[in-house]
C-alpha cells in the first residue's frame, strides 16, 4: 500500500499518465502553432511562452518564498533559457516548414544530447550502453533530416539543433534541480527571458492578429502550460528514467494531428527514422529500469550482507 496514492493508484502508473497527458498537450502546443499559419515565428514563440510566464508567476506569489531565487541560480538559469529559448524558436521555425510529425521526433533527440552535455555540465561520464543509444539515435536522425535532400533539409537541420538546444537546456535544470532550486523558477525565468528574447523581433516584424490566430496561440500556450505543470508532477511521483520513454507518444499524436488536419503522411525514411530513435529510447529505458536497476539492487544487497557481517 505504500506505493498507491490515497485513491489507490499506483503513483508509477499515474506518473506514466501524466507523461502521455504532457505528450498530448505538446503536441497540441504544435498543432496550433501551425494551424496560427503566417504569423512570425517570433511572434509565436512569444504567446507560447506570456501564457507560461503568469501562470508560473502566479504559482510562485502564492508560496512562502515567494520570487526568491536561489545564491548561484542566475548563470545556469540563463545558460538554461538561452539554450530553451533558441531551441524553441528552432522548433516552432521547423513546425512550420516541415511535417509535424518529422519536428516533433528530431526534438525528442534533446535526451540524447543531453547524455553528451552531461559530460561537460555535470561531470557524468556516459557508459557504454548510453554512448551507443547516442549513436543509433544519431542514424535515425539522418533518415528524418535527409541531407541528400540539400536546402529542403534545412529545417529539418534546424529541428535537430531544437533538439541539441532542449537537450542542453534540461542538463541545465538538472544541474538546478541538484541546488534545490524551485521549478516554478525555473519555469518563470525561462518564460520570461524567451518573451523579453522575442519582443524586440515581434515589435519589428509584429503581424496584427486575427481572432482565429489569437485563440490558436493562447491554446499553444495554454497546451504548453499544461504539459509542463503535468510532466512536473510525474517526475514527482516517479524516477524519470522509468517513465520518460512513454514521452515519446508525442510523436504518434503529432502524426495522428498531421495527418488527419494537414494530409501529411511520413515517408518510409521518416519512418525508418522514428522506428530507431524511438526503438533506441525503449532499450535505453529497458537497460536503466532492469538491467542497471538490478545491478544497483544486488550492489546494495552485497553491500547490506558486507555491513551486517562486520557486526
């Protein structure tokens, strides 16, 4: 009973709930992004990002610390939103111009790079297993971007570097989350810097809106809000190498959005590409869950039956 909630759901079944709730609600975010149409980029990257930045805002009025940030937070805070920021910019450019499906699959390569980052940010030497998921992960990659296909790859291009931009920004809230720094900050800070990144741009080249775009880019917002509020709680109630597989049914809801809103139907190389980045995400899970997972059990056992014996 200790692993059931107080309604008697088993809060790692729950905690995968929440990650395919986040997952529908991101690729919500990208469906409206698209159906806005010919609005800049810029333009909305910034409503996707005013909608997050209050409702953080108001979560965080509404605590004891209130707006305190953390001694040391600010250079990985910016390292984070500038990373989060370019990256987004990228993803919402490359949503635009390429199938839904294809964007939403080179950024879930953000966890991959993230292992690369890892080395550098937190000094986590990846094993072998993690370095050959990187580069299996890498190959499929090449199917979705196709480089063969010249200037039409670039944003396929600029899909991937969303993903290397995510990937290091969520090494950054690793390093963050480690301090003990709060993910409402986190989540505001982020928010707000990426608006005051985009304003200057929107100004510029600002696009009056229609109604039906306005509403699509409150709903990308509000999409977004409602993932990361969602994917919060889940790695609360689960170790995020156990259920961050399940991250990957974005993909499935994007092509499900592409093709019955936009007609778009991957090709063979786009879905050979999907079959081993997604493939390579199951079997890095599975080795975290079971095989590491033993390891790790046996390790403490052994070193349990080491302690007792030394009584």
């Amino acid at each position: 009973m200790e692993n059931q909630t107080k309604k008697g759901i088993n809060p790692h079944v729950l905690g995968i709930l929440l990650v395919i709730v986040d997952s529908l609600f991101f690729s919500f975010m990208s469906l409206f992004v698209r159906m806005s149409g010919d609005v800049p980029t810029m333009e909305k990257a910034f409503f996707r990002n005013i909608v997050a930045f209050v409702i953080a805002m108001i979560t965080l009025s509404r605590t004891p610390e209130k707006f305190k940030i953390q001694k040391g937070s600010i250079p990985m805070l910016l390292g984070r939103s500038i990373c989060g920021g370019t990256g987004l910019v990228l993803n919402f450019w490359a949503i635009d111009h390429i199938a839904l499906a294809d964007a939403n699959i080179l950024n879930k390569m953000s966890p991959f790079f993230a292992i690369i980052f890892s080395i550098f940010l937190l000094s986590e030497m990846p094993n072998v297993v993690e370095w050959i998921t990187v580069v299996i992960a890498f190959v499929g990659a090449v199917f979705v971007v196709k480089p063969t296909a010249g200037i039409a790859s670039l944003p396929a291009l600029a899909g991937l570097m969303s993903g290397l931009g995510a990937g290091l920004a969520y090494t950054f809230v690793r390093k963050l989350g480690m301090k003990g720094e709060r993910g409402p900050v986190i989540v505001a800070f982020f928010s707000g810097f990426t608006c005051l990144m985009c304003l200057p741009f929107m100004v510029y080249e600002f696009q009056p809106l229609t109604l039906q775009q306005f509403l699509c880019l409150i709903g990308a917002g509000g999409s977004a809000a409602i993932a990361q509020f969602a994917i919060t709680k889940a790695y609360q109630l689960a170790p995020a190498k156990e259920i961050s597989v399940f991250d990957y049914s974005q993909v499935m809801f994007a092509s499900l959005w592409g093709i019955l809103f936009f007609d778009e139907v991957p090709d063979h190389w786009s879905v050979i590409g999907y079959v081993i980045i997604i493939g390579t995400a199951v079997v890095k899970w599975y080795y975290n869950v079971h095989i590491q997972g033993r390891r790790e059990k046996e390790a403490a056992l052994e070193e349990n039956a080491a302690g007792g014996g030394n009584k």
